[in-house]
C-alpha cells in the first residue's frame, strides 16, 4: 500500500497524524555468542543517532538472549537504554522534556 493511500484510509478512519519521524536505517548481521544478531543504526531526523541490538530467543532463553545482547552492547561501547520510541522522543523533545 502506498503512503497516500493509507493516509486517506487512516483519515477515513477518523486518525490524526501524532508526529512524523524521518530516519536512515542501515541494517547488520553477526553471530555473537552463538546466536544470531541484528544491529541497526538509525539517524533520525531532529533526534539523532541510535543503535538498536535484537535477536530472537524462545521462552525459555530469555535471560541467555538477554545477556548476550547486553555483552554484545557493551563490546560496541553502547552504554544506556532507552526504551521510548522514536515518535514518543520526538514529542517528548517537542514538549520540553528530558531526551538524551
């Protein structure tokens, strides 16, 4: 489906546009610790840079998945979190709260 078009189903709808959020993905695949990563960099529009580390875990290896990512992180010098969304940043910027 096209934007414009599911702009127009969305306004039939009755939604309104939140906010907008422009970014640039550039997308990495690794093996680490045995598991399989994907590593994205995103440069978002008036916001800035943010690196995204996922993988795929059953139930039952969560804390596993979980560690490795966390070491995987750190071995890319990632410190912080942030579990906000880019739209959220970016209305949280908007109305003068904290975004770091």
């Amino acid at each position: 489906m096209e934007a414009a078009t599911a702009r127009a189903m969305f306004a039939s709808l009755g939604f309104v546009p939140a906010g907008e959020v422009r970014k640039e993905r550039t997308r990495f695949q690794l093996e680490w610790q045995g598991r399989a990563f994907v590593v994205v960099l995103d440069k978002v529009a008036n916001l800035g840079e943010y690196v995204e580390v996922e993988t795929i875990a059953a139930e039952h290896e969560l804390e596993t998945a979980r560690s490795a990512a966390l070491g995987l992180a750190e071995q890319l010098g990632l410190s912080g979190g942030e579990r906000r969304s880019y739209l959220q940043l970016i209305l949280d910027r908007a109305s003068g709260a904290a975004v770091e």
